[in-house]
C-alpha cells in the first residue's frame, strides 16, 4: 500500500476534531439493548470452554444443537487457549472453505494477526470513535460468507466496544409493512465505487487519511487493495463471481460496479443500514468531503481540480436505489425509508460486553453484526470467515 506524504502541517487538525465530534453526536443517538446474562442465554447458545475444552468437542455439540441454524449466534467463554486456533474451529463446524470473497481487505480494510498464510484478521481499523452500523457482512454482494469466528483478545472498557448483534428476521418483522412490499417489489441495487491505487489524488487522499490519525474512517480503499489485484481482468473475473455483472471503469482509473439484492437473498436488506457511514446526509457528506479536500489542495497544487471534483462527486453519492439492473441507474430510496430502516435496525440491535478469551460464532446469513465506539485502543478482536 504506497501512500504519499502531503504534509498538510496543523491545517487539518481542527477538521479532525469536527469529524469526531460529529461521530460522537451519533453515537449519542444509538442505544442499543444490554442483554443481562439471562437474555443472552435465550439469544445465543452460550458454552464454556471448560466443559468442551476441545475444537472436536466443540464441534460435535454444535451439530448437535444446530445452535447455528436456530439462534445464529453461539458464545464460547474461557476459551483462551483456541487463541491461535480459529481456522481449524472454523474447518470444523463449517466444512465449506476456500471461497475467495474480496482479498484480504473488505470495504474497511482489514489488517492480518499473523504474517503467516492464514486469514486471521484484526476486526475493522476504523477509527474507536465510530460506530460501525449493522450488516451482515459483504452483503453489498451476491457471495458473502456463511459462518464469521471473532476472538477477542483485549476487550474494550466495560460498556464499550461490543460487537452488537441484530437478527435478520427481527429486522423484517418490525419493518412497516408497506416499506417492506416497496424495496420487495424491485429489489436493491447497491453501486458501488472504488478509486484506482494508481490516481494521484486517490495517493493524496490516503495520505491525508493517514495524517488525520482516524484510522480508515472513510471507505476509501482502492480496488487493487480491497480485491488484492493489479490486473483489471482479473479484477473483472473476480467482480462477476461476486454476481456484479454491470460494471463501468472510471476516466481516473477507478472502477463503478452495481450488485443487484433480491428478497430471496437472506441478507438483501442489510446494505439498507450500511448505506452511508460518512455523514447521516448527502449534504453532510459532500461538506465533510470537499473541506478534506479543499486542505489536501493547498497542500498538492498539482492535483488536478477536475479530477477531485469528479471525486468529491463519486464518494458523497448515495449507493443504494430500488430497482432493476439498468446502466448504473435506480430509483432514489428516500430518506424517509432509510432512517426508518436504520431506526428499526437500532431498535431490534442487542449488545453484550466482550471478555477476554471469549469466541462468538455467527451465521452471517441470519445476524447481523456492527461495532460500538470505544475510548480504550488497546481493543483487539480477530476474525475469520468461511
Ligand atoms: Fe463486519
């Protein structure tokens, strides 16, 4: 990953304090339910590793219960000593192994715990203070992983930090009918833009990302970077595994892709809550946007002007319409429908505080999962997926 240095000196610092406030003020908004330790009996099949120390042990009580299949999610407590071992519990209760979703980066890029091979990866980078909404994860496209581990190795302070949980189902059952039969009748389509590692002014603004310390806080990964790939072609063999199927590169490099989500398609609502994590508006994003790169200007004259207007244009448009696969163009879904969806989304979201040494596994075709914002950066959560 290059990224060029813009040395944009203390110019940003006082945007940077604007952009955590703001996180903060939406995080203030969010409060999710606290399951107490009875409740979270009810919601997840809850072991401890004490009883069934072993990955076989563990393993066979799952196919027993079919824990994954009823509740979705199953929490394993004292299970430290499985730390370096969640791919061989991932192979045991999930035989399907192999699928190539992304690369090793996903729409928040994700950093690997081992140098080695194996795909264990530190939770999102996005900066503590965000609050990562709820999704079913990749479920922008048409292959997405079944079963998702996480470890957690540090948890956050008490009350912070959790991975909160929704399941699919409640969020169906609580949705105003008639916004139900609406996004049913066509369907989702979910457009999605990624930037070319090669553009100037994408290196430019991974730099100043970079400079601003808030972590990957915008969705802005290259497409060489999310799907671990140089080569168009390749990118473009990968994209229709995906089931994208309309795809259009960009002047600068980067590349639109459009995902069409059916109501047939477990996860189809998910990207509904996941619709724009920069700022609650278009507006808002589009303000944040052209202030970053109104500092990244002073500092690179150079860039292009046109180019960071067409890119100020492409990352504050919203992603998500309603309707059928046709040239990159949907029906606007109003902000109406989408607050209420995020609205319900928040309602029917439980949390539980991580312990150290504790596995959650999770069908990601039945809940949905997000991460509450944190003040301690020690946190450490890892995952695999399959
Ligand atoms: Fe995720």
């Amino acid at each position: 990953m290059s990224f060029q240095r813009i040395g944009i000196g203390n110019a940003h610092l006082e945007l940077k304090s604007t952009i955590e406030e703001q996180c903060q003020q939406r995080a203030n908004q969010i409060h999710y339910v606290h399951l107490s330790q009875i409740a979270l009996n009810e919601y997840a099949m809850c072991i401890d590793a004490k009883d069934v120390p072993s990955i076989e042990e563990i393993g066979q009580l799952l196919k027993q219960s079919n824990a994954l299949e009823t509740k979705g999610v199953v929490v394993i407590k004292s299970a430290s000593h499985l730390a370096t071992q969640l791919p061989d519990l991932l192979k045991e209760i999930y035989q399907e192994t192999g699928q190539d979703f992304e690369g090793n980066a996903s729409r928040t890029l994700r950093k690997k715990v081992y140098k080695s091979a194996q795909n264990v990866f530190h939770t999102t980078q996005l900066h503590h203070a965000i609050t990562l909404p709820q999704h079913n994860e990749a479920a922008y496209h048409n292959a997405y992983p079944k079963i998702m581990v996480f470890y957690c190795k540090t948890p956050a302070s008490k009350g912070e930090g959790a991975t909160p949980l929704t399941k699919n189902n409640d969020l169906v059952r609580k949705l105003p009918k008639a916004i139900l039969e609406q996004l049913q009748e066509k369907g989702l389509l979910y457009r999605r833009y990624l930037p070319s590692q090669t553009s100037p002014v994408t290196q430019a603004f991974h730099g100043f990302i970079q400079e601003l310390a808030l972590g990957t806080a915008f969705p802005y990964a290259s497409w060489q970077q999310v799907f671990d790939c140089e080569n168009r072609h390749v990118l473009e063999d990968k994209l229709k595994n995906l089931g994208a199927k309309q795809y259009t590169w960009m002047p600068n490099g980067g590349i639109c892709y459009e995902v069409h989500k059916l109501p047939d398609d477990p996860v189809w609502l998910s990207p509904l809550g996941f619709y724009r994590f920069g700022s609650d508006t278009e507006s808002g994003l589009r303000s944040l946007l052209e202030q970053m790169f109104s500092l990244i200007q002073q500092s690179c004259p150079h860039l292009d002007s046109d180019e960071i207007k067409q890119e100020v244009d492409q990352l504050s448009q919203l992603n998500l319409t309603s309707g059928w696969p046709c040239d990159l163009v949907g029906v606007p879904i109003s902000e109406g429908i989408l607050q209420q969806v995020r609205r319900t989304m928040i309602d029917q979201t439980v949390r539980f505080d991580w312990e150290e040494g504790m596995i959650m596994i999770l069908n990601n075709h039945l809940v949905m999962h997000g991460r509450e914002q944190f003040r301690t950066p020690e946190r450490e959560i890892h995952v695999v997926f399959a």
